[in-house]
C-alpha cells in the first residue's frame, strides 16, 4: 500500500464519519463477501467527494457493477467484517453544475433540538466507543438552529442512526426538542 493511501480498517460506519468531518476526497474501497444479492467474494466500492458518498457499488468477481447504497455496506462490513478499507485519495472535481438545496415544506417545520445538558459518555457503561462516536458526532452537530432534518442532512451517519442517536440523547436528558 503506498503512502497516498488511508487505511480504513477500522469499520466502515466509523471510518465514513470521520471522512465526513476532515471532508475527505477519494475512493474507499475493499475486497467484502456475504452481500445480499451476491456470491462469494466481491469488491465494494464507495466514492467520497468532501467526506460525502456520492457513489456507491459493488464488483462481483466478473467485474459486472452492482448498484449498491452505503447503508448496505456498513450493515456487511458491521456484521461479517471489519474489512480491509483503504481509501485512495482523488482531488476533489469542480461542479459544473452545483446543486443548490430547495427544503420540502416538511423540512421546514420539522422539530429544532437543542442541547441542554453536557454529554456524559462515560455514563454509558459497556457502550462501545463506535457507539459514543456516533452519539458525540450528533450531539456536536446541535446547535438550537438546525432542525432534525438538517442534522441529518449534514450527519455523516445513516438518517436511521442519526434518529436513533438524537432519541438516546433525549432519553439521556442531554438534549431537548422545540417544535
């Protein structure tokens, strides 16, 4: 493996949330078996493009690209793995065309959460420290602004799992929601 290359090998699901937060560009990938839909070994593919996943596939021992999201490969890699995930940082291609985020009327009026309490991790006996990380990424991307929709759009986690960590820490009393 060369220098240029970042070793990942941590877990998919951790290693994607940090990519998120140091914005990193490039392709993560790694050799994965036991995916839904496909036999034997294959390869995963994911491309980042500042930390976000912006494509996502699989190549079966063919070749053939299988389309594939993130959420599938962090569930193979957290239950058959951890992988060996190497990303290959690539400079990061202008946009040609950039996008610019239209909220749907319901992001508009979705609750804002608002911290009220310091977060105590060291509470959270036998919670492993991938669990502690998801759950400070989220409380960290509190700010008494942004409304649920917008912490998950910005959450470099799941939306599933950003909700589940935003419903630990109200059962946590660290955090309250204001609609």
């Amino acid at each position: 493996m060369g220098k240029e290359n970042i070793d990942a090998s941590l877990g998919l699901a951790f290693s994607l949330a940090l990519f998120e937060r140091y914005r990193k560009n490039g392709l993560l990938h790694a050799e994965v078996h036991h995916v839904p839909g496909i036999r034997g070994r294959c390869k995963g593919f994911l491309h980042l493009v500042e930390g976000k996943v912006v494509a996502c596939y699989i190549e079966d021992r063919e070749g053939r690209r299988h389309s594939s999201s993130s959420d599938t490969l962090i569930k193979v890699d957290s239950e058959h793995g951890p992988f060996e995930w190497t990303l290959s940082p690539q400079p990061a291609q202008p946009s040609s065309n950039p996008r610019i985020p239209v909220p749907p009327r319901s992001i508009l009026n979705s609750p804002v959460p608002k911290t009220i309490a310091p977060l105590d991790l060291d509470r959270l006996e036998g919670w492993t420290s991938r669990h502690k990380l998801m759950l400070s990424i989220v409380y960290d991307l509190i700010d008494g602004t942004a409304n649920i929709e917008e912490i998950k759009s910005k959450s470099p986690l799941p939306p599933a799992v950003t909700e589940e960590a935003l419903r630990v820490l109200l059962t946590m009393k660290a955090i309250a929601i204001s609609v």
